[in-house]
C-alpha cells in the first residue's frame, strides 16, 4: 500500500477532512492532497507532523501488513451515517493489520472454526436453537455459562475490537479477505447488552438462513439460546411458570451474562411462560422505567485482552522494541503501562520499567 492511501486512510479514520487536517498539521489542503494522491511525496518532517496531527505512530505509513476488508455485514440498529461508517471501516483495518501483524510475529494465528453448513441451517426459527447448541458442541462449550464472551470468540478465530459508536450503534461485523470475522463493539456499554449483541453477530455469521427467515428475528433467537442454553435455564426456573420473580432474574442475569428482559423473552421461547404473561412482565418493565437500564448492580463489559497479551509476550521475549510496542498498541507506550498498571491496582509490569 502507498504511503499517500496510508494518510488518507488515518485522515478518514480520524474523521477530518482535508482542510481541518491541514489546519492541524500546518500543512496546506493542496499539499495534502497531492501526497494522498500520489502527485508528491512528504518530506521527513511534514511526515512527522502528519502523524502528530493524525495521532498515528510514524511506522503506521510503512506498515508491510495490508488486510482487504469487507464493507460492514450487519448492523443493530439503523444505517450509520457514510461518514461514521468510513470511520469505522479505517479504524477497524487500522486494528485487524496490527492484530495480524502481532500474531505473525508471535507466531501465534488464530483460523476461523465453525460448524459443517448442515449443522448451521435455519428453515424455521426454532432451528436457530439448534444452530446455537451445535456451536456451542463444536466449540467444546458444554451448556455452563460462558464466563467471558471475548475470550471464547478469539480463541476460536474471530477478532474483536471496541471503538467509540453513536447511539445507534451496538456492534458491527467485518470479514478480513472474506474469510475471517471481526466483531466491533461499542465501548463502555453495560456488559449483558455487550454480550448480547456480540452472541447476536456471532448468529449472523454462523446461521445459513433459508429464503424467507426474518435474519434479525434468528440472530436474536440464536443469541439467546448461545448465551443461555435450554436445559440449564429450564432447570434454573422450572418447565412451567405461572409468573417470573424479578429479583429471581437479576439473580440468573448475573449467573448467565443476559439482561433480565432477553432472560424473558428466552421463557417465552422455551414455553416456560405463556405469551400473555410475556407481555404482563414487560408492562411491569416499561411502567417502571427498566426497559433501557435496568435495576441493580450491571454487569462489567468485557475487554479484548488476546492482542494485549501477545505485545507482552513479544516485548519480553525481545522481539519488538517499545517503540514498535507502541505503533501495534496504536497508543503512547508509557501512557498503555499507566492504564494497565492503573486498572490492575499497581501490579508491577516488568517490561513497563
């Protein structure tokens, strides 16, 4: 790739048109503009002051990893603005080359597993319970609850980023040349809606849909059933229930990872509680102002830490400089040891010293 489609790429992940870059580096609009287009060619300085402004690692120009990215595959909630979505798009290609190039480094790749495509069909939406539980087998998962999404998700070849998203965004997904899968998900988001709409990308992926099945109607009969699987919550709340106690569902929201409202609906499904008492639960949840956060303590959103750790495992065992730590980590490196030393309550970090 071109050092000029490399400044376009950091000026559209940053959200910056060519003037307000040009403001920012005290370079002028034209001049960037011929460099992006391959008219002219920076000198070492300007390409300084670009990565300033453009808060990028100058190696992020000479980065030898390229990935081809899909367009987003599905989505949540509306259509992003273009704009939003280009963003993302750059900063998502920006992460997968440095994740790669991480684990070529380590030697440590990860290949995409999933179930044959004839465990995977859906003809009609109870087959998306199937779909589930066949993963969850393939994966070795048992039917306990998953402890942390992520984890299992990049143990098993998907890659998982977090980025900052407007309202109307919950979690997108790419595929690296069209073949391996990366989940986005918003930041700083209670964890079961995380949870949630990470199970609910992950349906999209895996599901073969027959002609005439609702996608969104599976992807969300397959998050739950992946999250909280039939036999354990049947014998959590018992076959049959003439009403559901809601501090009951706090309890079993922290156990399973899943709103209490998805944990409803998951009763309905199952049979366990009629539609009519579906309906009379959540009147009480919308009387009582739960519909958007619910009562009680929430649930901490998971972190991708697979990338993380391999940085570690490269610094200590000599075989990227900090320097080079810090164009993969895509931050500061001294200012990545604060936060981690920080959030882990002072632990020493050896390579941080």
């Amino acid at each position: 790739m071109d050092l000029g489609t490399r400044i376009r790429m950091a000026r559209t992940a940053g959200g910056l048109s060519l003037r307000a870059l040009a403001e920012k580096a005290d370079i002028s609009a034209m001049a960037i503009s011929k460099y992006e287009n391959g008219k002219d060619v920076p000198r070492s300085g300007v390409l300084i002051r670009l990565s300033k402004a453009l808060d990028v690692n100058v190696d992020y120009f000479f980065r030898t990893v390229e990935v081809n990215l899909s367009r987003p595959m599905y989505r949540n909630h509306d259509v992003l603005p273009k704009k939003e979505e280009n963003e993302i798009h750059e900063q998502i290609r920006d992460l997968i080359e440095r994740y790669l190039e991480i684990e070529e480094i380590v030697g440590s790749p990860q290949q995409f597993r999933m179930p044959p495509k004839e465990r995977r069909r859906v003809a009609e939406l109870d087959d998306a319970e199937i779909v589930a539980q066949n993963l969850r087998s393939f994966w070795k998962l048992g039917t306990d609850p998953i402890e942390n999404m992520i984890d299992i998700f990049e143990q098993n070849g998907i890659k998982v980023g977090e980025i900052d998203g407007t309202k109307n965004f919950d979690a997108l997904t790419f595929f690296v040349d069209e073949k391996t899968p990366v989940i986005v998900v918003k930041k700083n988001v209670v964890g079961d809606r995380q949870r949630f709409s990470l199970a609910h990308e992950l349906g999209h992926i895996v599901m073969d849909l027959t002609p005439g099945i609702n996608s969104e109607n599976a992807a969300h009969r397959f998050a739950g059933a992946f999250l909280a699987p039939s036999n354990g919550l049947i014998a959590d709340l018992g076959a049959k229930r003439n009403m559901l106690d809601i501090y009951e569902l706090h309890l079993l929201k922290h156990k399973y990872g899943i709103s209490m409202q998805a944990l409803i609906y998951r009763a309905r499904d199952l049979h366990i509680i009629t539609p009519a008492k579906w309906s009379q639960i959540f009147d009480i949840f919308t009387e009582r102002d739960w519909r958007e956060r619910e009562p009680g303590d929430q649930l901490r959103p998971e972190t991708p830490n697979r990338m993380k750790r391999m940085i570690f495992r490269a610094l200590s065992e000599h075989k990227i400089t900090r320097s080079r730590a810090a164009e993969l980590i895509g931050t500061d490196f001294d200012q990545f040891c604060r936060n981690e030393i920080n959030e882990h309550n002072g632990f020493p970090i050896p390579v941080c010293d």
